[in-house]
C-alpha cells in the first residue's frame, strides 16, 4: 500500500510569564518580550484578518514548522494567545509586530 504517514503527538502547552528578571532582559518593554517569545514558535498568522487596532483575548496566532530532517511527515503546528493583564491594543500591537502586518 502506497501512501504517506504521519504521526500525531500529544499537544504541548507551555506558559510564559513576565517577572522581574524577564523584565531586566528587555530593558522593561512587555511588547518586546512577548515579541520574542512568540516569534520563537513560529505562529505569525493572526485568527481574524484585517487586523485591527485592538485585539480580544479569544484571538491568536498561528504558525506551523516542517521539520527539515523529516519533511512534511512532521509537522509541527502553533497556536498562541496573550491571554491575563494585557490590553486589546497592547495585543494588537504584538500581533502586528509578529505577523509583519
């Protein structure tokens, strides 16, 4: 039987929370911090397009990762939401920054 495969993993959730110490790492800037936290994962595409000046906490972004040793049998798929104290505009601002909008 011809065909290709694929394998599906559990999904991993991960946390990021802004202290003191991250804090120190980005001279204060909370936009810069969570810029570089998500651009590390690879999801730069935004649930809702136009993208406007505020952003609701359900919204996200998405990106996926093709493993270059395993091709397009792994996949890797992202989701990501700034979820807690930030504002409608300070998520949009993160959003836009990560996605190049």
């Amino acid at each position: 039987m011809d065909g290709e495969s694929r394998i599906i993993e559990r999904p991993l959730t991960t946390y990021e929370v802004y202290d003191q110490d991250e804090a120190d790492l980005w001279d204060g800037d909370l936009i810069a911090w969570a810029v570089d936290k998500v651009d590390r994962t690879g999801a730069t595409e935004p649930s809702a397009y136009p993208l406007g000046d505020a952003v609701p906490e359900h919204g996200w972004l998405h990106g996926q990762y093709e493993d270059p040793y395993g091709g397009d049998s792994k996949v890797t798929e992202t989701s990501v939401r700034l979820t807690g104290d930030w504002t409608p505009e300070q998520r949009a601002q993160v959003f836009r920054t990560v996605s190049g909008l």
